[in-house]
C-alpha cells in the first residue's frame, strides 16, 4: 500500500503513511472475524456497536461499501482503513523496485551479521 504503483486513493495511503502503531484498532471480534484498521470515525463507531452488542447483520450492514469509501473515494474517516501494526515501520511512499531493493539489502547486511557473529564464536572455540 505504501507504494506509487498501489492503486489505491492518495488520502488512503497518506492515512498509512502518518499511522503508527498505535493508531491500530481491532474491530469484528464479536463475530469471529477480527480485522486490524487504522483508528477513525468508522472504526469506533463500529467498536461502539460490538460493545453494545449489535449481531452480526447489523454490524455487516454499518460496514457495506466502506473499503470502497477508503480505498477508491478516500474517505479515510468514514471508511475501512484497513493496515497492520507494521504501519508504524513505513515512513515514506516509494516504488516497489524501491522498497524490494531496500528489502533486499537489509536481509543481505543481517545475513552478513548473523555470519560474522558465526565465524566469531568458531574462531573462539579453536
């Protein structure tokens, strides 16, 4: 999601990007159907509802259409704004080349760690 080439709106992915960890909120836990948003108006009206504990029906009807209100109309207060706890990680929107090559050097200089961590502790046992 925090990509250029992510096809989703601009203010959603703005939501993302200014999110932190502690801005996640878990709704549907009442109906076995737990999912991670960022906090905002929906998302505590909706906890609102579990906690007053509206069925099932009641809570799918209050969230019809809402990933469509976040993901393609931007609606980022009033929609699912849908993002794990890895929120807080994200710091700035980049292609996904980008973010792979990013990734990849990061494993490759912990993988280099872990080896002369390794050769370290070989040496040290001769």
């Amino acid at each position: 999601m925090a990509t250029k080439e992510c096809p989703i709106h601009e203010n959603y992915r703005n939501a993302v990007l200014k999110a932190s960890s502690n801005n996640i909120t878990v709704t549907g836990y009442s109906i076995g159907m737990p999912v991670r948003l960022i906090k905002n108006d929906m998302s505590r009206k909706y906890l609102a509802m579990e906690r007053k504990g509206e069925d099932k029906m009641e809570l799918e009807k209050f969230t019809l259409g809402s990933m469509k209100k976040a993901v393609l109309d931007g609606d980022t207060s009033n929609g699912s704004v849908m993002a794990g706890l890895v929120v807080g990680q994200i710091n700035k929107i980049s292609t996904v080349e980008e973010t792979i090559e990013r990734l990849m050097s990061e494993y490759y200089s912990e993988w280099e760690k872990i080896g002369e961590k390794y050769k370290t502790k070989r040496d040290e046992n001769r």
